[in-house]
C-alpha cells in the first residue's frame, strides 16, 4: 500500500470523532447546565389566547370589529422586520374566548383548561407571552426551527447546530433524532431538522417509536445473519475510505462513512431504547398510553425520555403533522373549539408525564424541555374566504398571528413557576420584552453550554438575528 493511502485510511478510520467531540469530552463545557434537549414542536399554530396567555378581554369585546380598537396599528417598532406572506385582515369581529381558564399551581399563572395537566405543572414553567416572527404561512415552521424565512438563504436547524457544536454522548446512538410526522413542503419540509452546509452527518435521524420498525429498514430482511451483515459493512466500509482518499472533501462521502460507523451499533441501541416494555405500568399510565387518544404521542415523550437517559442530545418532537393537511392539525381557522379540544387532549397527558417523569428521575436538572409552535391566532375572527362560511358571524376561527404568542420551558438553567413578557389586553402585539424566534435558539444553546454569538462554520455567515440572543430573564 503506498504511504499516501496508508495515511489516508488511518485518518478516515476517525471521522466519527469530530473536533468539537474531542473538546467536548475535555471539559469544554463545563459551564453548561444542560445535556439534552426535548424539543415539543406543535405544528398549525396555536392559539395563545386560548393557551397559555388567556385574555378576559375577548368575551368583554366580543362583537366588536378589531381596527376600531386600534389594536392593528402596527409601528415600526414593533415589527422590525418585513411581513412574509399574504397581508393578514384584521377588520373583521373579535372572537370570544372559546374555554375557561384558571389560575395555576403555587404560582398562580393563568393557564387554559385546555392544559388541566400541563397547568398542574406550571410551578416548572417558564412561560414566554412575547414571542414573535414575521412569516405569516405555514412556512413559519421552517422559520421557526432554522431563524430565516424559505425566501431567504437557508440555515441549518437548531438539533443540527446542536449536533455540530457538542459531538456525542453515545457513538451508538444519533446524536439528534427526530419523531412524528415531519413538515410538508408547505411548511418547510425537512429543512427544520436538516444540517445544510454543516454536513449530512448532522441531520436529524426520523425513527418510529416502535421496536420492531425503529429504522426506515430491516437488517434481517436483507442480510442471512449478523455476521454476513458485519462482513458486507467491513467491505463497504474499505471502499468508502479508498474513495475519501481520491475525495477528501467530499461531505457526503464523510457522512455515509460516518452512517456506517453508527449504524450497525444502533441496529442493537436503538430498539433497546424504545422498547417501552421495559417501563413500569405506572409508567406507562404516566404517559397516557392506557388511552388510545394519548397512545400515540405518550409514546414518543417516554422514548424521547429514554433516548436523553441514553445519551442523545437533541430529540424534535412533531405533533400535527398530517400528509393530509399540509398546514398542520393545529391550524384552526375554523372549528377552534372543536379542533383546539381535540388535540390539546392528544398531548397534555404526554407532556405531563414527560414533565413529572424526568422531575422524579432526577433528570429534569440536565434536561431542557421546551414546547413551542409557528405562531398563534388572531383575537378576532378568520377573514379568509376560502377557510369558513362568508358570513363573518357564524365563523368559530381564528387566523395565523405573528405579532404574539407564546412558548415556555422547563428543566436545565430555567426558572420555575415565572411570565416572562406580556402581549396587550386582546394579545394582539407583544408589547414587553418581544423575543424573536431565534432567542429561543440562543437559549437552548447556551444552556447546552454553546456560546451562540461565536457558533458559526467557516466560509458561512450567520447575521446576528440567526443567532439571537439569550433570554437571560427566564435563566435561574
């Protein structure tokens, strides 16, 4: 073999241990407060008015048209940036609030009862009422996840920054793993949870919460035994470092070495870390799978437990991803109460038994947790023709709203039982403290001990409104 080949086998024999791995195991973040993360991503947009930022206000309007109360008028320094998307229309009728609210937990905040369980868990929240983005379709999923519009040069996600910036936890298992149905090209595709020019390796790895389909394929239907298996891996694996030798720069190439590095230990971790079997009936009621409505998404909070227990970083959780509906479930221009009813009783049991679950593990002091969505709805009602009746009176939605929602967290570095912002009396402008969408990214990073100011990639620009700014007022 001549000494170039030699050399260059050695180095490609290492690709799976990327820099910031080495780093990372030397005590390089030290200062983190977390280790993982469980990202609860609600696609549709939710209603915040309704969710976690009730506003009396509705039922004392209700009727009246939301221009005559000035609520609309935007200044320009309330939004900073361009509106992306069809101008939205704000002349039509306030909607009343479509369910109760009550005061919540030791802390007294105000909570839907639409989240009974959630709310019984408001003592660990940090919530935000000021968030706010400026595309007002559905790509604001994509938005969301990577901090740039669909229109505008795309950034990598924020599990892929994660993923980049801290290595592993376990060679056996991805780094960042994803779950749900992902969004639709209307909202983005795959690009909220794609690397881009961080490199393929980087991406989030889509797994079912189910032991015997974990992956997209089966070993054993292709390969005789584990041992043909090991042999075909070996061969595949020599040519891609013969290769990598010709193309040293070739990401891909690195990324499919890297895939195989992995791949055949997650044939074993992986169904091992989401065989629920193995928990506790108490447990598994924790996470409503005693019910058929909860069933589906208590199975993807308790393996998301089990996979932070095991050493994945990143875990993206999507809930109302429908083939059928490329807007997403949550979308409720018309029908909220029936559709907002419906899918809050899917989730609130999962997102409670996750809460509780990492709290009595201990895990929940390592763990970031956070819930968010694309943005909320409207205070009045929908004034798209093609989304409900044309008579505005008889119409039970709301539209998509950018100018104020709401996220919160809990777990890792954050403060328990607080409000952090505020939206008007109709919750229609985040009117203290507005946090675009990217501080949100900046917080999780720099609980995860990453500096987002410095995080970047060479020959790549991140402007400082990618990376955001640390909503230092939630941090313990």
């Amino acid at each position: 073999m001549k000494r170039r080949h030699f050399l260059g086998d050695m180095g490609l024999g290492f690709t799976g241990l990327a820099l910031h791995d080495l780093l990372a195991a030397g005590g390089a973040r030290a200062a983190a407060r977390a280790d993982s993360v469980i990202w609860l991503f609600m696609m549709g947009g939710v209603s915040h008015v309704e969710g976690f930022d009730p506003k009396p206000a509705l039922n004392r309007h209700a009727g009246k048209r939301i221009n005559e109360l000035g609520a609309s008028t935007l200044s320009e320094d309330r939004l900073t940036l361009q509106e992306v998307g069809p101008q939205l229309h704000h002349e039509t009728k306030i909607l009343p609030l479509q369910v109760g609210f009550g005061r919540r937990g030791a802390a007294g905040v105000e909570v839907s009862d639409w989240w009974p369980e959630v709310g019984g868990c408001v003592d660990d929240l940090a919530i935000v009422r000021s968030m706010y983005t400026t595309d007002t379709e559905h790509s604001a999923v994509f938005q969301f996840h990577t901090g740039r519009s669909q229109r505008d040069a795309p950034q990598p996600s924020l599990g892929a920054w994660v993923s980049y910036g801290l290595g592993s936890r376990n060679e056996n298992l991805p780094r960042f793993v994803v779950m749900g149905t992902p969004p639709s090209s209307h909202q983005g595709g795959l690009g909220s949870h794609q690397a881009l020019y961080l490199g393929p390796s980087h991406d989030g790895v889509a797994i079912n919460p189910d032991p015997r389909a974990v992956l997209p394929f089966r070993a054993d239907a292709v390969h005789p035994s584990p041992e043909a298996q090991r042999r075909e891996l070996d061969f595949i694996r020599r040519l891609d470092q013969m290769a990598g030798v010709r193309y040293p720069d070739d990401q891909a190439l690195k990324a499919r070495i890297r895939a195989y590095e992995i791949g055949y230990g997650m044939q074993s971790a992986l169904p091992d870390a989401v065989d629920l079997g193995k928990e506790t009936p108490e447990t598994q009621r924790l996470y409503g799978l005693d019910r058929p409505v909860t069933r589906p998404f208590g199975q993807q909070c308790l393996v998301a437990r089990r996979l932070v227990e095991k050493g994945v970083r990143f875990v993206q959780l999507y809930h109302g991803g429908n083939p059928d509906n490329d807007s997403g479930d949550w979308d409720s221009h018309e029908k909220l109460r029936e559709k907002h009813a419906a899918m809050t009783a899917q989730v609130d049991r999962p997102i409670a038994g996750l809460l509780k679950d990492l709290k009595r593990r201990g895990m929940l002091d390592r763990t970031l947790v956070a819930w968010v969505t694309e943005f909320g709805r409207t205070p009045n009602v929908d004034a798209r023709t093609p989304c409900g009746p044309p008579d505005e009176n008889v119409r039970t939605g709301r539209d998509h709203h950018i100018y104020g929602f709401s996220i919160w967290l809990a777990g890792a570095g954050i403060k328990k039982g607080v409000v952090h912002g505020a939206t008007d009396e109709l919750g229609f402008h985040a009117v203290e403290h507005r946090h675009y969408v990217t501080d949100v990214h900046a917080t999780v990073l720099h609980l995860l001990g990453l500096e987002p100011q410095r995080l970047g990639y060479p020959g790549q620009q991140r402007l400082a409104l990618d990376r955001g700014r640390v909503i230092r007022e939630i941090l313990a």
